[in-house]
C-alpha cells in the first residue's frame, strides 16, 4: 500500500507547483488590472507606455547572475546528494544529472557577465 503512493505523490507534486505558477501569474495580472480600473475610475489620465510598463515590468539587472547562482546551488545539492548515496552506481547518474544545471547556471553567469547594464 505504501508504494502506491510513491508515483501518485510523483505525479501530484509537479502538478500542484504548476497549478500554483499559473494561480499566482493570475493574481498577479488581476490585481494590476483592478489597479487600473481604480486609477480610471478615480478620473487620472492613463498614457499607453504606462499600461504597458504595468503590464510588463522591467526585469531587474541581476536577474541573470541571481537565477545563475540558484542553478550553481541546484547543482551543488545534487552532486552532494548524489555522494552521500553509498551506491556507486548512484552517485555516477547524480554526478550526471547535477551536470545540466551547473551548466545552465554558468550559462546564466556568462550571460549576466556580458549584458550591458546602464
């Protein structure tokens, strides 16, 4: 009975976190448009440049080296966990996996290191 729950927990968990991404990424566009609504109706002039800032804020300028430094992490978590595992065989495949966020943080870094910051 308990191993019946394994990949229903495997199939629930990834659900559950992209159910609450879209959940809040609605909220999010929810609340600037009742913004909006109060701002109109309060009677101020709204300018198209400015919807669309609200629509679509401006990433910071660190974003790159802080996603890059999350992966590095995710990286680092894996390789170590994968070398707390007394099996063999195991640590070579965590070896492996923590290979493609290492990879896709230096990528991050590399980017963040050659975007041109105002």
């Amino acid at each position: 009975m308990n191993e019946l729950w394994i990949p229903i927990a495997g199939i629930l968990a990834p659900a559950a976190v992209i159910g609450l991404l879209v959940w809040l990424r609605y909220r999010i566009r929810h609340d600037m448009q009742q913004t909006i609504r109060l701002a109109l109706d309060k009677g101020q002039e709204l300018s198209p440049e400015l919807v669309d800032r609200l629509g679509h804020p401006k990433p910071t300028k660190d974003k790159d080296l802080r996603l890059g430094v999350i992966w590095l992490a995710v990286a680092a978590a894996l390789a170590i966990f994968g070398q707390v595992i007394p099996d063999p065989e195991a640590n070579s495949i965590f070896w492996g996996i923590s290979a493609f966020p290492l990879f896709i943080g230096l990528a991050y870094l590399i980017i963040w290191r050659f975007a041109e910051r105002d």
